[in-house]
C-alpha cells in the first residue's frame, strides 16, 4: 500500500460479477465517500457499490 493510499483508507469499490472487487475512489474521511456513493448511485447506473475501510499496518514485524 502506498503512502498516498495510506492516506485515504475509505474506499468506495465495485463488486464485479466473478468475485473481484475494483476501487472506485479512495477519501480521508468516511463522510466524503458516503456523499459521494450517494452521487453515484443518483447518477442512475445500476452497479453494486459498498464503502470499505481499507487499512494494512505495514510495520507489522514477522516472528521467523
């Protein structure tokens, strides 16, 4: 994960047909990506979107 994408953890994303999922757009704030999932839904296209919280600790230390 990037740091940029470190960032921005609310993630809205697209669920496709075979189980893959695509990032739609990334926010700081969860507030900002709840507006903005409701201006793509009010946009009339019919795909399933969800908001996600997309966080991974990359200092995470490995015990080998």
């Amino acid at each position: 994960m990037t740091y940029s994408e470190q960032l921005q953890p609310w993630c809205i994303v697209r669920n496709l047909p075979n189980q893959e999922n695509i990032i739609v757009a990334r926010f700081r704030r969860r507030d900002d990506a709840v507006a903005y999932l409701q201006v793509l839904k009010q946009s009339g296209v019919n795909i399933t979107l969800k908001i996600i919280f997309n966080a991974q600790n990359s200092n995470i230390s490995r015990e080998n």
